[in-house]
C-alpha cells in the first residue's frame, strides 16, 4: 500500500461546497485538487492522475460523466463517485453503467462520502496489490510466490491488514465485475 496519502480530485461547481468538501477529505489526510467545470476536472485528471475523482453530474459545462468517458477513453481506471443534486433512479443507473463507482445525492453526509472514499481506496489498493501478487515476474519466482495461489492471498490479506474472509469477498466481487 501507499505511505504516501492518497489523491482526489474534486470536481464541484458550487465553490463553498466544494470548499467544505475539500476540507473535509483533507482533514482524514487526503490531498485534494479541485476543479469548478468538467473541462478542469478532465484536465487535472489526466495530467495529475488522481487516486480517486469526486465529481458533481451537473457541471456549467458538461457533466461529470465526461470526465469519466474520457479517462476511459485514454485507457485510465479510477475509482469515481458522482454527485448530484438532481439525481433520478435512471441518472443513477446510467452512471453505474459508464463506470462509476457510486452516485450520492445532496444534500451530502460528509460522513457518507468519507466512508465511501475510505472503502473505494482501500479496495482499489487492494486490487492493486493482489494484480501485483497474481503477475508472475522474476522477483516473485524467487521467493516461491508463482502458483501459490492460497499462500499469495494469504500473504496479500497479512500484508493489507485485512482478514482472508474480507480479502476473499473483495477478489470475489472483482471475479464477478469482470465476467460481466
């Protein structure tokens, strides 16, 4: 896992909520970027390549689905939470289908988006490192590592600090999302 604290980019039109959001992230030591437009959001999130991308449906020029359409377009994969004040149970499904992660409405729980936040990280960190533990390389067939498929999420769940059962259900849930 990082040492260093994770990246999000925060994509809001609405400056003192986004202001009130950042400050929030960054009180449980995220570093946060913040953009007003989607035009912004997509340039910060292709040149900074953020952790994690907050972004509002609703945007003065475009939606937040662009942001997401074109990091997918560029080959980029991260996990990303729409935000909306005017969210349809349709709005919801569509996003969810183009790849995001999570659609919250507003008014927010900051408490709600923490903890999204907190599980969508450490999720893709996991998935990070189990794909690193899965790849076979020269360094991983000299300590054993290849085709101890048991031992490897053994040794993922020790090094994450997670128990095997969550591990097992996170690998799961990643089976499962791609043979969908």
């Amino acid at each position: 896992m990082r040492s260093n604290p994770s990246s999000i980019l925060l994509v809001e039109d609405d400056a003192s909520l986004r202001a009130l959001l950042a400050e929030e992230l960054e009180v449980d030591g995220y570093r946060v970027s913040c953009a007003g437009t989607a035009d912004e959001g997509s340039r910060l999130a292709l040149d900074t390549g953020p952790d994690l991308i907050v972004s509002d449906l609703r945007l003065p020029d475009g939606d937040g689905l662009s942001i997401l359409r074109q990091l997918q377009a560029e080959g980029r994969s991260v996990p990303f939470v729409i935000i909306t004040a005017f969210g349809t149970v349709d709005q919801a499904v569509e996003a969810l289908k183009a790849g995001a992660d999570d659609f919250l409405t507003k008014p927010l729980s900051t408490d709600h988006l923490r903890l999204k936040v907190r599980r969508l990280l450490a999720h893709a960190a996991i998935t990070s490192e189990l794909a690193r533990y899965q790849s076979p390389s020269a360094e991983d067939a000299s300590l054993g590592l290849v085709g101890d498929v048991e031992g490897n999420k053994r040794r993922a769940a020790q090094i994450l600090g997670v128990n095997r059962r969550t591990l097992y259900r996170w690998l799961d849930s990643e089976k499962d999302q791609a043979n969908d």
